[in-house]
C-alpha cells in the first residue's frame, strides 16, 4: 500500500533478497519462540522500510522482521540516509512494536558498538542482516557483529562492486571491506574471483551468503552458508 512516505527503488532481483530474509527470519521465529525469552532482529542499514519495484511495492527488510509470526522480542534498525530512516521511523511508529524498536540514524560501522553492546546485555537469540549498497561496510563491523554470543549473521552485496573496485585498483577498499587475509594484502580478492562464479551459476543476479560468523576470516565465498555463533 502506498502510504505516501519515502520507498527505495528496487530491481525485481530485490524479491530474492526479500524472500531469503523473510524465511529465515519465519523459521527462526517458529523454531525459537518458545525456547528464548529475548530474541533480537537488527538491520543495520535498514532502509526506508518500503520498496517500489515497477508497480509493485513490497516490505523492505525492516518491516518483514515486524509483520513476521511470532515477532522477535527487539528490534534495532539503522540507517543513515535521513530521508529513508524519516519514512521507516513512521513506519515504525504505526507498527504494534513501535516499543521494542530502536531506530538509530548513524554509519552502520560506527553503531554497530552500541547495538552490540545493547544485545550483549540481554543474553538472547540474535540475527543480525547486513546489507550494504555498496563496499561501506567495514570487516571490523563484521567481526563485532559475530564477537556477540548467539548470533546469526546474514550479509547481502553485490559482486558488481567488488568487481569494478578491482577494475579500477581500489584494493584497500576490497580489503577493507572483506578484511585481510593471514594478514596478506589483498587476500579477500582471491576469494571473491572464485566465489563470483559459484554466484552466477547460483542465481545469476543477486548473491546471499551466510557468513559463518566464528571463523571469520576462514570463510568461503563459494558456498550458502547458515551461519550460527553457538557460544
Ligand atoms: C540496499 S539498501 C537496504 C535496504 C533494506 N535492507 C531492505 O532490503 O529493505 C542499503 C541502505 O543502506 C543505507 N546506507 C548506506 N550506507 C550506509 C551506512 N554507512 N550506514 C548505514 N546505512 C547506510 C542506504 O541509505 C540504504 O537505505
């Protein structure tokens, strides 16, 4: 429904992203809520909660994680664009769990301290998505997410932007955004080449992958992955 607020324009490719989040956000719920007291869903670029893909117009991944069956018990949505986090915030506001969401308008690789910090209070269940327009997103935001006990880590990007940073020799920022290798220069770039033919063989327009967050460094692009922090 067209609530007259701001929506991000979106490629139909979009759906697959929103499909992924919505089921695992819906098993996650069905299979926990019975078993955790406190269960978090934090987007840490969260939109503006609404999308407009041709005539369409769908829930962006913050308003999935509200409207989804039994609900998580806290939400933390951030987003830094003014005008978009303006629309999710009223967005937000009109949802029956306007009180257990934190809204923040930040970087998301300066908030991310807060909200962990905030989930590391709570000894919950937390998932946590990620998903950058581009290469902003910092590794060191990354490995803060999976420092939190319990955590699933689910990140979306988009390879087209890792590929034209590397058409165009900005290696420092592949690397600040996969985080080095052993140390070594350029160690994400290897990994990316291999797993961006393992991604168009698998759906040819948008790639998801589960990080699994407690190896951090050891992970493998070429591979769907579930990823669960259990500690
Ligand atoms: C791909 S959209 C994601 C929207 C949302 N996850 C969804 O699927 O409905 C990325 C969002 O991140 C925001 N953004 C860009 N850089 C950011 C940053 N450094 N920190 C927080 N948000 C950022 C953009 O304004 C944009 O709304």
């Amino acid at each position: 429904m067209d609530d007259g607020l701001d929506m991000r324009p979106s490629h139909g490719n979009a759906l697959l992203k929103f499909a992924a989040v919505r089921r695992y956000i819906e098993i996650s719920n069905t299979a926990m809520q019975g078993k955790w007291i406190r269960r978090n869903y934090v987007d840490l670029q969260a939109g503006p909660g609404k999308n407009r893909i041709g005539r369409r117009i769908v829930f962006g991944t913050p308003l999935i994680a509200l409207t989804a069956n039994f609900p998580a018990t806290g939400f933390y949505f951030n987003e830094l664009d003014k005008s978009n986090f303006d629309a999710l915030s009223k967005r937000v506001n009109a949802s029956d769990l306007k009180n257990t969401t934190h809204l923040f308008n930040d970087d998301a690789n300066d908030i991310v301290t807060t909200v962990c910090r905030d989930l590391e209070r709570q000894s919950g269940l937390n998932i946590a998505f990620v998903d950058p327009e581009g290469l902003e997103i910092e590794w060191s935001t990354i490995e803060r997410l999976a420092r939190v006990k319990r955590m699933d880590l689910i990140i979306n990007f988009s390879t087209s932007g890792i590929r034209r940073a590397e058409g165009a020799g900005y290696y420092e920022v592949i690397d600040a955004f996969l985080g080095r290798m052993n140390g070594d220069q350029y160690g994400g770039l290897h990994r990316v080449k291999f797993g961006c033919r393992i991604w168009f063989s698998f759906t040819g327009n948008a790639w998801l992958y589960w990080l699994p967050n407690n190896y951090q460094k050891c992970w493998r692009v070429f591979k769907l992955y579930f990823s669960q922090n259990l500690t």
